[in-house]
C-alpha cells in the first residue's frame, strides 16, 4: 500500500501547553512534514479593553494576558505609567517589586516543570512541582491577597505593605526548595528516559536564534547569553549578584537545564533580596486620583525578563486620562509560528508536546 | 540508532519510591478545610454605619459590576444619596479597587470565599454589614 500523509490536528486540548492552541499537522506515518500553528480560542481583546478604561481601571486587566506568570505583565505597566507620568518610586517598593517578580518566576518554572515532565508521561513529577508551585501561591496569598492574579505591583509602588514574619516565611520556602532540587534533578533531570527523549530533539538553529528574536531559554539554550535583568537592568537587579545560565546543546534538554539553573539562581536572588531590603520607606508614592490620573501625549517601551523570556510593553498617552494604545510583545508569538513550525517538521509525532513545552509558549499571551 | 546504557540516569528516578511512606499531602475536603489567608480578597462587606453612599465604588469598578440600590433603614445619616452598593458576582474580579477608593473604608473584602446557589440572582450580592 503506498505512504499517504494524512492531516490531524494536534489540541486544541493536549498537554504540550498551559491554554488553547492547535497544531495542524501533515503526517507521513508517525513523521511530520509540515506544521501550521492555529490559535483564536483565547482572544480576549485586551490591548483594546485597555483603551476604554482609565489607567486605574486597566491595571486589573493586564495581569490576566498571561494566566500562568501574570507579574511581569503589572510589571511593566507600572513601570510604563511612571515612566509617563514621571513617577519615581521607592527602594523599598523596587525591591518588593523585584521580590514578587522572583516568586513568580519560580513559581513558573515550577508549573513548567510539571508540564514537561508530563508531556512525556512522569506524572508524578508535575504531581511534586505543582505542590511546591503552591507553598510559592500561598505565601503570594499572604502578601497580595490572591494566589494566581495578584494585581499588586500598581503604578507608584505595590499595594500592601508586607505581612508581618512574611521574609521569614519567604527564607523557610526558599530552604524547603532548595532541597527539593537534588530530588528534581533525580527523578526528572537526570532521568534516563528525559535524557534520551530530550537530547537532539527540537534542536533550534544558533545562527537564526538571534536574528529570528528568539528570547529566554531558547536562546540561553544555545549559550547566548541574553537575558534583560542584565542587558537593561531594572527594579534593583542591577546591585544583585546572579549568573545567567546558558547551555549549548540547542536541543530541549538544554533548554530545560537553563531552566534548572534558573531556578537556582532566583533563590540566590531571593536570599539576597532578603538581606538587602531597607527595612523602611513608603510602599507607595502619592498619585492623583482615578480619574484625575492623567498621562502627557508622550510614549514608552519597557521590557521585563519573564520566565520565558524577554516581555515587552508599548504605550502610548493622548493626555487624557485613558491610554492611547497599547502593544504587548511577549515570548510566546515568535516561539509558537516562526520557530514551532520550523522544529516540529521531520520529528516523531509523540515528541510535539514536549517540543512545545520546552519552548514556553503560552497561547494567552498570543492572542491577548 | 546507537545503543547506549545511563545507568545512573535509570537508577536514580527510583529514589521516587521512598516517598510512598510520606504522610499525603492533599487534605479531604470539605471535611478538611484549607486554612485562608489573613487579607485575602474574598466577599466584601460594608460598615453601613460609615458607608456616605458616595458611589465612588460604582465609579472605579471596570466591570460595572457595582450598582447603588437605595435603603430605607439603618443607614448611616451621612449617607445622602441613600443608597448603598450591590456588588454582580458574575462580573466582579476581586481587584479590590473599590475598597481602595472608598473614602470612609468602610467597604472591605473579607477571607471568606466560597459561593454556591442555583439560582443566579444570587449573585448580585450584598455585602453584609461588617
């Protein structure tokens, strides 16, 4: 009988992702010859909500373009509001801010942990990450008085002072994870099964990865050293102490062993953070009220490493009290058409959800 | 392809086993209950002792998911617009905003959060007088 590719649609339900996405893809036997991304079943219109509210009003729209690391996105609205209303706000705020943004990037990593390590059948493993992912959303519950949507990070500082004993409890967590770690790299890391899956598979091209605009673990993983807390500080990351870890073998296991080494390096962050914070300064700098809070006709780009790479934000004020227009550029759009695409053709249908999870994309933050 | 034994990679992931012996680490509810965090934004409640009825809730909410629904008794005599909020759980996302705006403070979410009815006029809720 002769070889017939047939054409089956990959999602958009499967659990090579954390949202809706579809892969359709043309098979010639278990082998796939091409990949065409569909995605829509997320479209939700925020950078439009965004320009019928005032600036209070948008802040609780944008942490929710990105279910599973929301922080950077409040991040860099914040940030892009003080730019345009000049608004500086205090070391302390910074720290806290820097603070959350760590807790959230290992909360992240964690859950992606638990995604890739179940897209090739360890269930287990996701069971222990999503475990510790949660000690992370309880202490964010504390703080912020939500486990997954903080909506904390607010233009002029953060909303809430911190708990009282909450550093404590952060240093008691940080402790509890790093011991976690050697378990992680036993049962999933260093796993025989991983490695052979993992290793020449998804393998991305080093010359295109920069002239593409990948970010994050992608590039990292074929050791371009890239990352925005060093290449355009913010926050406080500039008088903080960490490396950057890369890999090269370009392949999914070096972008999850980027990971790996992420994970580390924001818990030395974290310690750090801890001892450096000023014990005093106001959380929050005074701003006018909600609909006197105006922007000048002016506008900013601002970047923020998320825990998958480089996340941007454009905005752009008329002088009123509503934003203009506002552009999100996340890590996800190129990862998931101009790269997927591209990987996925000549690999085993059985290794696409773990080709896409090691890429980190996330559909919401697609579509917006 | 070639053939290669990790010996240690294979042997490793057993350490897994050991953990079969730990206490679990779900609880069994609703006969346990997860213990909620002080500050947490849950169901909101208003003082209608202090609340002026100044709609500055309604105004903020980017949902509108407030409305003001005017009241006959126990209102504060400050209140001049007579009304107090009504909050649309089917709209409201817990931002907290409008307790944020609230000149008086006398709107405030509290820890409790959970919700349930069969009929969905109960979600237009109001918050009890705390």
């Amino acid at each position: 009988m002769e070889n017939r590719v047939i054409k089956i649609y990959h999602g958009p339900q499967h659990p090579g992702i954390t949202g809706n996405m579809s892969l359709e893809l043309d098979l010639l036997g278990e082998t796939i010859k091409g990949a065409r991304t569909h995605v829509g079943y997320l479209h939700r219109g925020f950078e439009k909500l965004v320009e019928r509210r005032t600036i209070i009003q948008a802040f609780t729209i944008v942490c929710r373009i990105c279910v599973p690391e929301p922080d950077p996105n409040e991040e860099n609205f914040a940030r892009a509001i003080e730019t345009l209303a000049g608004i500086e706000i205090s070391d302390r705020a910074k720290y806290i801010r820097t603070m959350v943004l760590e807790m959230a990037r290992v909360a992240s990593l964690l859950l992606w942990i638990g995604g890739q390590s179940g897209s090739i059948g360890l269930g287990t493993v996701g069971q222990w990450s999503l475990f510790d992912r949660d000690l992370i959303l309880d202490l964010f519950e504390e703080l912020t008085g939500g486990r997954v949507y903080h909506m904390y990070i607010y233009p002029g500082g953060v909303r809430r002072e911190l708990p009282d004993g909450f550093l404590d409890k952060l240093f008691e967590l940080l402790d509890y994870l790093e011991d976690r770690l050697p378990l992680y790299d036993k049962v999933f890391f260093e796993n025989a099964t991983f490695k052979k899956r993992a290793i020449g598979v998804g393998v991305v091209n080093r010359d295109e990865a920069l002239k593409n605009g990948y970010v994050g673990q992608v590039l990292r993983g074929c050791g371009i050293k890239r990352d925005t807390r060093r290449d355009n500080p913010y926050l406080v990351y500039e008088d903080l102490d960490f490396e950057i870890p890369t890999f090269n073998g370009c392949d999914v296991y070096a972008r999850a062993m980027v990971r790996r080494g992420e994970i580390r390096e924001s818990i030395k962050i974290l310690r750090q953070i801890i001892e450096k914070m000023p014990k005093d300064g106001k959380i929050m700098q005074k701003i006018p009220k909600h609909r006197r809070f105006k922007i000048p006709k002016d506008d900013t780009f601002v970047s923020t490493e998320s825990a998958r790479g480089e996340y941007s934000y454009y905005i752009a004020g008329d002088g009123s009290e509503k934003i203009r227009r506002m552009q999100v550029k996340g890590a996800s759009l190129i990862h998931g058409f101009t790269l997927l695409e591209k990987l996925l053709i000549d690999e085993e249908l059985s290794n696409v959800a773990m080709i896409m999870n090691s890429l980190g994309i996330c559909p919401p933050e697609i579509e917006r | 392809m070639k053939f290669s034994l990790d010996i240690k990679g294979s042997i490793t992931p057993f350490v897994a086993v050991g953990r079969v012996f730990e206490e679990p680490k779900t609880i069994c509810y609703p006969f346990e209950k997860k213990e909620i965090a002080k500050g947490y934004r849950g169901f909101h409640t208003n003082s209608l002792d202090k609340c002026i009825g100044c709609a500055n809730c309604q105004d903020v909410c980017m949902n509108d998911a407030i409305d003001m629904i005017p009241i006959k008794e126990d209102r504060n005599p400050k209140n001049s617009s007579g009304c107090i909020p009504r909050i649309d759980y089917g709209r409201c996302c817990w931002c907290s905003l409008c307790t944020d705006v609230c000149p008086p403070s006398s709107l405030k979410l509290e820890e409790d959060c959970i919700w349930a009815s069969d009929d969905s006029n109960n979600f237009l809720y109001m918050p009890k007088d705390k």
